[in-house]
C-alpha cells in the first residue's frame, strides 16, 4: 500500500479534492457580501444616508462597471426604491445570503463527508483484499483480533480527515497570508515582527510535536496489543478456567490498562502544553505591536493609523494560524495511524492478484502429476521440518504418509495444500509452479481437509457448501425498489473501488458436487455425509431442533402423518406404553400440569415458564375452573416437601438437577416465603405471592415426583381449564401460544415433540433410545429422512464450530473436502478426534465414496496411525524429515525398515 | 405407590433399616421408579454396576450363566434389594436380573448413593455397620465351614 497517506488520498481523490475547492472558493462570493450588507443596512436605510430628502429614492440592483478604455458601463439602472423599500429589499437580500450560505455549507459537509466515508470504505476494503493475499507465514505472528481492530477501528479517523486533507490548508493558508500581506503593506517593520513569530511558531511546534506523534503511535500499539489480549482471552478461555489462571489475566490486562492510561496521560499533557505554548506565541505578537509600535508612534517614526489597522489586521491571524496547527495536528495523528496500520500491512511476498482473480468457467482438470521437487520446509522458527524431499503422486494414486513423531509429513500435506511455503526447492503440478497456479485450479481441482478444521459461524448447511463458492454464478435479476438498489450498490462500490460481485448469486457450485441444481444436491450431501458418518448426529440436531417451516414446506404435515403411523407401530411391539400422548379432553399424566393446563406450545415470552402463573388471563382462568386454591395449596405442599428434602444440601449438589421445582439459588426465598405465608389464609395472599407458589405446581408430574398430589377430580378440573383457557383467549395473547392438536404442527415445538406429540413414560429406562430409533425407521420408511436431515442442517454450529463436537467438526471438515469432487483430496490427520475403529471406518467410506461414478482422485492421507496404510495403494515414510521409504504395503512390510518398526 | 411409601419399603431393606427417614426420603426422590414387563432384563452378568434396585412390587429371578446356559440362583421379592455391592465398589455384575413378573422397582444411582454418603456421614456409618454385620456373619460361616470339615 502507499506509504504516505497524503499520496494515497490524493492519487483516489483528485479529482473530487479540486472540485470542493473550487466550490469553497465560489461560497466565499456570498459570504463576503454577507458581511458588507449590515454595514449597507445600518448606514443606508437606517441611518439614512442617501435619503435626506423626504421622498428620495436610490437605485437598487443597479449594475454598472468601470472598464478599462470604455469608461462607465451600466448594464441595469437599477429599481429606484424609498427608504423602507429599500430597508425591505436588502433585508431581503440578507436573508437571501444567509440561505444561500447555508446550502453551501450544506453541501461543502455533505460532500467532504461522503468523501471520506468513501475513502475509508476503500481503505478498509484494500486491508482485507490484503489480508486475503498474505502469505501464509503472516499469520503465525499476527492476532486476529489486532488485524480486526486495525481494519475497523485505526483507519475510522482517516474518514473524517480526509474531506479536509487538501481544503484546510489551502483556505486557512490563503487567509493568513492575505492577513500577513496586508500587515505588511501597512507597515514593513511591523510586518517583519508578526513573520518572525509566525516562523517561530512554524518551526518550534512541529518540533514539540514530535513527541506527540511517538507517543501516539505507542498509544495505538498498545490500544492494538490490549485487544489482541481480549481476543485471546475469549478464545482460551477453556485455558483460563482450568488453569485458575483468570487472576493473571486480570492483572496482565490492569498491567496494560494502566500502560495505556500513562500514555495516554502524557499525551494530554503534551498536547496541552503544545497548545499553551501556541497560544502564548500568538498573543506576544500583539504585545509587540503595542510596545514597539506604541514606542514608534511616540517617537514620531509611525502613524496613529497605521498602528491601529496593523493591530486590527493581526485579529485575522491568529484564527486560521491556529486552526492550520490544528489541522496539522490531526494530519500527523492520522499519518500515524495509518502509517502504522501499513506497516503492518506491508508483507514480503504477498499473493498476487491474478492467483486470485475471480474466474466463472470451470477449470480443466489437474491431468499431471502433483510432485514435490527438492522442497525443504522449515517451521517459524528454522527447524527443518522436510528436508529436500523428492516425491511424486501420479493421478488415481492412493497413497498414505506414514510419519514417525518428527517425521514432516503434515508439513508435506500442507505444502501440497499451499497452506506453508517451502523454504527451498518447489512443489508442482505437472511443470507448473504450484504456487504459480491460480487458486481457482487449486481450490477447485483440489481439496484438503485436516485435524485443525475451521467453521464459520453459520449453519451446518452453509459450512459444508462452503467448499463450492468460488463464484456468483447466476446473475440475479431486480426489479423495483431492489433494482435501484443493486444498482447504487454496483455505482458505490466502483467509486470506492470495491468489487461489484453480487454477494446474493447463486454461489454453489453444484456441478462440481455432481449435481445439477439445487433440486438434486441434496442427494450428494446425503451421500457424503452417510460416508463420514455424520448422518446420524445430524438427524439428531433436526430432531431436537424446531423446524423453519418456511423453507421446510410440507414437511409439517408430513411430521403429522407420522404420529399416527408411530402410534400403530408402537402397538403392535407392545411399546405403546412408552409414550403417552397427548388428546384434547385428558390429562396427559407423564406430562406436568403446566403443559397439562396451558396444553400448546408457548410461542413468545408472555406464556413462556415462570411467566404462566404471573400472567393476570392465566389466573382469571384458574379462578374460573376453581383451582387457583387447589394449585396454591398444592403448590405450598410441593414448596415445603421441596424445602424439607433440600435445604441442607449445597447449592452446587448434583441432586438439584433432579428438583424440577427450584433452582438452588431460590431455595432461601421459598423458604422465607413459606415461613411468611403458612398461617395466612388464601384471601390475604399477595397476587405476586400466589403466582411464585402456583407456579410450583406447574412443574410436578405425578408418576416422577411421587408427591401424591393428583386427584382424578383435579385432573378433570385441569382438562376442564384447558378448555376454558382457550374459549376466551384474549387476541394480545393469540400468538402467545400454539395449542396441541392432534391434526396440526406445532411451529414452537421441536420435531421430536411434534412426531411424539406426547410425553414418554418415566419409568421406563431405555425409553428414550428405543423411541428414537423407531422414529427413524419410520422417518426412512415415510421418506422423510431426508428432509429432517435438512432440518438439522439449518443448525448454527456456533462461533468457530463450538456447537459441534470436535469429532464432528472433523468430520464435516473430510465431507466439505469429499463434496468438491476433487482430482486431488489430500488428507491431513483428518479424524484424529475420533477413536481408532471410528477412524478406519469413515477413511474406507471416504475413499470409496471419492470413487463413486467411476472417478479416481489421487487420495494422499497423513494417517494417524501406521495401521491404518493399508487402505492405500503406496505407502510413503517419512522420518526425521527425510523420505525414509516407499513402496506398497506388502513391500515395506518385507523389509526391515522404519515402517515395520512403527507397526510393531 | 407414592413417595412416603417408598421410603416405608427403603426402611424394611437390612442396608438402609437405620438411616434417618429425611435422608431415605431424599435418596427415594432422587431415584428412579422404573417398571419392566415380565421377561425384561434389568441388567446383566458381567455389566458395569451402575446402580442397586429395590424391588417394590412383582418378583424377579437372579440367574448365573453356566456352561449349559443361565441357571436360576434366587428369586426376589418386594422389599429386597439386588446390585447393592456394585453401587459401593466398581465391580461388574455377578449376575443377571430379569423380571419374572410385571416389576416395580426404585433405582438408586451409584452416584447419587455415594454423593448422599459423603453428605451425610452418620447415613455412611450406618451401612458400615450393616456391611461389617455381614462380614462377622460371613467369617462366623467360614469358621463353622472350616471346623466342620
């Protein structure tokens, strides 16, 4: 990037920088004539000069100009106008100026200011272009966090500077010098003194300054390195909490904070003294004029008049000499800063752009041979990782890289993946440089997938289509309102100089997957995932996940079908007593009496857990049905049986899980409230009391609890309130909640709870497991199999993949690599997280789905264990970073080598 | 069967006859009621023990694998209690239990067991001097064993 910023804002902005100057300079016509106009008022009209005699008139608007050689030319006469007329006329052209000032400045702002926005949004965008093309190396030393600050945060100032980088010193330039010239012109001498103290000014402020600019490049370091900190405090903060390490890194951080602070102290001071100083200088002049301009008058060398206009002229000084310090303070601040934020942008080696170049049509197939010539690899701190190894992997060839402890063949892989640069000879493809290759060959052509996997936050679907978005390959096309938009869009960023690819294409490259649209994916990811073995875990998610209904159309009543085909199959295994389900006119025993009472699903925070009892239609109901005493007593009954059996265990006992009643923390206030209200007759309790003890009730399930609480009575006046409840629903609350019905889908609820549209029993122990592996043969039986592994495929997996097991994240990470359809699918320890058996499994399933419709990749795996080569054609050894052997199998097994020692 | 009864089963097994009330209410509630159709296997020989079940109603049949298949051992009947040992070491299962009729029993976790012990040391002494009770019955046996040879 440009290293001066004042190179770089004016290369971008030229254009626009000439443009506002020449507008400044053509608002200035109306502001000056503003400032004569009160003096025409006053003396005019006002004051009457001119119209002394009653009745006479002046001219206005008369145009007339003295030309050389013509002589006086009028080109208007004027409108002859009275004295208030012409009071009227030029107040009104007053408020004309004032107008037509303010629209200049509305405009002046608004320009200056769209063009630093745009210019910072072109900075910011160059940051991250780089950072994408930085070699891989960069980021073993950079933090994340750093880079994010730097993009987001250090060039934010640059925007407000940049609409006044040229115009400020231009005009203020141009005012003080006008300023100067007349002091001058008034008086040589006088003239001589204000230069020399704007001289000293010129030349010793800047020089302070110096100390200004050191201590805000350290402010902006530290500022930086604090928030490097705090991402790697976010990020390790598992390291943190198992170490007990949380007090260091609060005094690590207070340690920095108080860095900070001191820097930025000083900078205060600093800049306060600079401006005292400043200040000081500029009002000595004056005192120089009175005392030396005063003695001259005195002396008789110097006029009265002379004085008094130098002095009146220096008034007009000081202002814009100040506000141009001021403009070069900020200048250097944000020279600084964006010197800065360069620097640590300025990369030997950084990608070339045509390596990257955005290419729409498919690239042909990598034919040749991958090879690594002589290549040498060293890790950041120089320890030969490779040394000058020579290998070649013909195409359709499988092969394993069997690697002792210090071996290198992870560094091998990631040299084919382009992931680490050799340090000496080259990788290639065919004859071609493999660094030389555009990655739309490489990304495309070849995948890779390793033990360290990196998901997005986004859901599983997107992270495993990530894999295909190497272009927009639909043009999408707008109409209406979009349209403008898409194309204010495409106008902006060209004029900020961002890419105009439109970011809502269709990126998925399906044809690279096998298939031919989004119709027909589905069946390829269905397939890859069946092949690493992540179905399952996905249908899980689906299962427990709420379905989008929008995008999973017709799935909801499909779902509804199901319950009564689990019905049917249930009984005729003899299971039906598993799952009770759920029917409109019974009390649901396995399921509490909240769900008993409220009988839907709550679809928003009114009806939602501890909001039910509190919610005033919700009692009116209960009072209606006669059971508000019956769940206040029974409720007391629950909070003391609670009490009894909990109050002396600590709040962190495991046994607090099994209390659905109360948490830990809310033993003490139920206690309190108990002891409050136990004599106290019903009438006389509180609306809010009520509701904490009713809501206790709300949670008891009679076959777990055992409390013996139920009554048949009270379960027909639960059923009975039900209904009740939802005869008179109120319309605030009719999108409060959904109620169960036997023939609907319920949108709040997960698809487990629609398909079993019920409670399982509790005392069966493995009724859970059993359900749920019914519930897939049926969903396999119906078709719907694949549609509720859509469903989980909606799941988010949480900021870098968090959500998932590491196992999983390893797992889609191979299945994103297997979905490209690659020519060469290099394999870096890729299931490490998994146990040896899993491992070999899901490598067989990989390599035969990579040879699915008769295609034959290259399949190069770094195994993590010896045994495991096998599966592969040719096995390579690596040891001590040299190629140790490498043979088939059995050849290698033969001999005595390194690799029968790894066997054994 | 509710709550209060369970704990009048739990006090009628030998292991927990002395433990204060509250504490076996505590352990019933925390437990589970689990049910099994007659023929269902609550666990088998050779299993982690991961929890002792007292029998609260129905009958189950305690079976030893054997060359010529599984011989029944014993028979159980409400109020005894069956995997006790492997809720207080981690021993596998020395037999399999199966339901020999409809079966309502209380399981008790090992975890929850061994965390109400450490809660409550006089509820940890009491099976104590259960478990040493047996051990002089069993040494009395060896004795009488041994001298009538």
């Amino acid at each position: 990037m440009e290293p001066s910023l004042a190179r770089y804002i004016w290369t971008h902005t030229k254009k626009q920088q000439v443009w506002i100057l020449i507008i400044v300079l053509l608002s200035m016509i109306p502001y000056f004539m503003s400032f004569d106009l009160p003096k025409l008022i006053v003396n005019g009209p006002i004051q009457g000069r001119g119209f002394e005699q009653p009745g006479a008139t002046r001219p206005f608007m008369r145009l007339h100009y003295n030309l050389p050689f013509i002589g006086d030319v009028q080109f208007f006469s004027g409108f002859q106008l009275d004295r208030k007329e012409t009071l009227f006329a030029l107040s009104l052209v007053f408020l004309l100026l004032v107008i037509i000032n303010g629209l200049f400045k509305l405009y002046i702002n608004t320009y200056k200011g769209r063009l630093g926005e745009r210019m910072l949004r072109r900075i910011r965008f160059d940051l991250v272009d780089l950072v994408l093309r930085f070699p891989p190396r960069y980021f073993k030393r950079v933090k994340s966090a750093e880079v994010a600050t730097m993009v987001k945060d250090e060039v934010e100032p640059l925007g407000g500077f940049i609409g006044d980088a040229f115009l400020q010193p231009v005009l203020l330039g141009g005012q003080a010098l006008t300023a100067m010239l007349f002091i001058m012109v008034q008086n040589a001498w006088l003239g001589m003194i204000a230069v020399v103290i704007v001289v000293i000014q010129i030349v010793l402020i800047p020089r302070m300054r110096r100390r200004l600019i050191v201590l805000g490049r350290r402010r902006q370091l530290t500022a930086r390195a604090l928030s490097g900190r705090v991402g790697e405090i976010v990020d390790g903060i598992g390291a943190v909490h198992i170490h007990d390490t949380s007090n260091y890194e609060r005094a690590d951080i207070a340690a920095r904070l108080g860095l900070i602070f001191k820097i930025r102290f000083d900078l205060y001071q600093w800049k306060f003294m600079v401006k005292f100083l400043n200040n000081i200088l500029a009002q000595v002049t004056p005192f120089l004029f009175y005392m030396i301009g005063g003695y001259l008058v005195i002396e008789g060398r110097l006029d009265v008049g002379q004085l008094v206009a130098v002095i009146s002229a220096y008034k007009d000084l000081p202002g814009p000499m100040k506000e141009l310090i001021d403009w070069d303070q900020d200048r250097q601040d944000v020279q600084v800063k964006y010197q800065q934020v360069v620097e640590q942008f300025t990369v030997e080696g950084v990608i070339a752009p045509r390596i990257e170049a955005l290419t729409i049509e498919d690239p042909p197939p990598m034919t040749g041979p991958l090879s690594a010539i002589s290549l040498s690899m060293a890790d950041d701190g120089g320890a030969m990782l490779l040394d000058r190894i020579s290998l070649q992997i013909n195409p359709g060839e499988t092969v394993a890289l069997v690697s002792t402890a210090t071996g290198g063949a992870e560094a091998l892989a990631e040299a084919f993946a382009r992931l680490d640069w050799p340090d000496s000879g080259r990788v290639a493809s065919g004859a071609d440089d493999l660094l030389e290759i555009p990655e739309a060959v490489t990304g495309r052509r070849m995948s890779y997938a390793s033990s360290d996997v990196f998901l997005f936050q986004a859901s599983l679907r997107d992270n495993l289509l990530y894999g295909l978005k190497h272009a927009p390959l639909t043009s999408v096309t707008y109409d209406g309102t979009a349209a403008d938009q898409r194309r204010w869009d495409i106008e902006e960023a060209r004029r900020s100089g961002n890419p105009d690819i439109d970011i809502q294409s269709d990126w998925i490259d399906y044809a690279s997957a096998g298939a031919t649209g989004p119709h027909d994916l589905f069946e390829v990811v269905r397939r890859v995932l069946d092949a690493v073995v992540l179905s399952r875990d996905i249908l899980d998610l689906g299962l427990r996940s709420s379905a989008d209904l929008t995008r999973h159309k017709g799935f909801a009543g499909r779902i509804v079908e199901l319950r009564a085909t689990l019905r049917t199959r249930l009984e005729r295994e003899g299971l039906s007593g598993l799952v009770v389900p759920f029917e409109p006119g019974a009390y649901n025993k396995e399921a509490t009496i909240g769900q008993n009472l409220l009988f839907g699903a709550a679809a928003g925070p009114e009806l939602a857990d501890r909001a039910l009892a509190a919610n005033p239609y919700f009692a009116s109901v209960l009072r209606q049905a006669g059971l508000d005493r019956t769940l206040y007593e029974m409720g007391m009954e629950i909070a003391e049986q609670a009490i009894e059996l909990f109050a002396d265990l600590p709040p962190d006992h495991q046994f607090f899980q099994q209390l659905a009643f109360m948490s830990a923390e809310e033993i003490p206030a139920y206690e309190t409230l108990l002891q409050r209200l136990k004599n106290r007759p019903y009438e006389a309790v509180s609306e809010a009391d009520r509701a904490m003890i009713v809501t206790l009730s709300f949670a008891y399930i009679e076959p777990r609890h055992r409390f013996g609480l139920l009554s048949d009575e009270l379960m027909s006046k639960i059923v009975a309130a039900r209904n009740l409840f939802y005869e008179n629903l109120p319309p605030e609350l009719q999108n409060a909640v959904e109620r169960y019905d036997p023939a609907k889908y319920i949108a709040a609820a997960t698809v487990m709870d629609n398909v079993l549209f019920g409670r399982v029993g509790n005392n069966h122990p493995d009724a859970p497991d059993r359900i749920r592996s019914i519930v897939y043969d049926i969903l396999d039986e119906l078709g719907l199999y694949s549609e509720l592994l859509d469903v989980g495929l909606d799941f988010n997996v949480g900021s870098g993949g968090r959500r998932l097991t590491s196992g999983q994240r390893q797992k889609l990470d191979v299945a994103r690599a297997l979905l490209k359809r690659p020519d060469f699918l290099i394999l870096n320890r890729p299931l490490s997280a998994l146990d040896q058996r899993v491992q070999d499994k899901v490598l067989r399933n990989v390599i035969e789905e990579a040879r699915r419709d008769g295609r034959s990749p290259a399949i190069v795996c770094v195994v993590t264990n010896p045994a495991m080569a096998t599966m592969f054609d040719r096995v390579v050894v690596f040891d001590s970073g040299r190629l140790a052997e490498d043979g088939t199998h059995e050849t290698l097994l033969a001999g005595n080598g390194v690799f029968k020692e790894l066997l054994s | 069967m509710l709550l209060k009864d369970e704990v009048g089963m739990l006090q009628r097994v030998p292991l927990f006859s002395g433990i204060e009330p509250t504490k076996l209410k505590l352990l019933a509630f925390t437990s589970d009621r689990v049910s099994y159709g007659a023929g269902q296997i609550l666990f088998r020989q050779g299993d982690e023990g991961d929890a002792a079940y007292v029998i609260l109603s129905g009958r189950a049949d305690i079976l030893v694998d054997s060359d010529s298949g599984p011989i029944k051992v014993a028979e159980m009947v409400p109020n005894s209690i069956v995997g006790e040992i492997a809720i207080l070491c981690n021993s596998s299962r020395t037999a399999t239990v199966r339901a020999a009729s409809p079966l309502e029993v209380l399981r008790i976790r090992k975890d929850h067991f061994l965390r109400l012990m450490k809660e409550y040391p006089e509820m940890t002494i009491e099976v104590l001097r259960v478990l040493a009770d047996r051990l002089s019955h069993t040494t009395a046996d060896l004795i009488d064993a041994r001298s009538a040879k």
